[in-house]
C-alpha cells in the first residue's frame, strides 16, 4: 500500500535559502513537484509572482518542510489524508501559516502557492 505524501512543501534557490520562497501545502505532495516542476520549468505557472521568482533561481530545489500524519484514509492500493474532514483542512493550513510566519522572521520572502489535492 501506497501513503501519499501530505503537508506543506517548498521551493527555493540552495544558492539563497533565505531569498523568496513558494511556500503551499498538498496532500499528494510528490505529484504537487511533478506538476510543479514541469510547469515552472515551461515557464507556465498561472502564478506569475512565484514563476518569476523560480525563473530567477540559480539552483532551485524543492524540499517537504513538514508532513501531516493524522486522519488517513484507505481507497484501493493507496493511503491518503482525508481532505473530506475540515479539521484536516484545518492543522494543514495551520502548518502552512507556521512555516510562513518562520520562514519571514529569519528574513525571506514568501510566496504562498494556492491549495494542491
């Protein structure tokens, strides 16, 4: 059985760890960086904030800052978070809300990227 990966991720330059970050949470973090990846590279994310920060990046990098380990459910062969229950929803954001707040007292910019499944 397969866990997918929830919680809250972001994406920087290594060169500059304290620069601008694309800060999001998801609860299938490892396609969110697929499709992250693959769009910011085209140079096609409808964000365009975060897309020109990423375009800036000398050596970007994408890192899980912290995963939710609470409340999975099971479907066919994979485990995942239940994002039917809102007090999931809830201690996600609550995460994501942390991270920015920490990230933006050692001096860094943030950028928050929109909810991803």
């Amino acid at each position: 059985m397969k866990r997918l990966i929830a919680g809250v991720y972001r994406v920087f330059d290594s060169k500059n760890e304290l620069g601008t970050n694309l800060l999001g949470y998801s609860f299938n973090i490892e396609g969110t960086f697929k499709r992250l990846r693959h769009e910011l590279t085209l140079n096609a994310n409808p964000n365009k904030a975060a897309q020109a920060a990423y375009s800036a990046f000398e050596e970007p990098k994408m890192e899980v800052l912290e995963e939710y380990c609470d409340n999975f459910i099971t479907v066919g062969n994979f485990e995942y978070a239940d994002v039917n229950n809102p007090a999931v929803i809830q201690t996600v954001e609550a995460m994501l809300n942390t991270w920015a707040d920490r990230l933006k007292s050692k001096g860094a910019a943030v950028i928050l990227l929109q909810y991803d499944v």
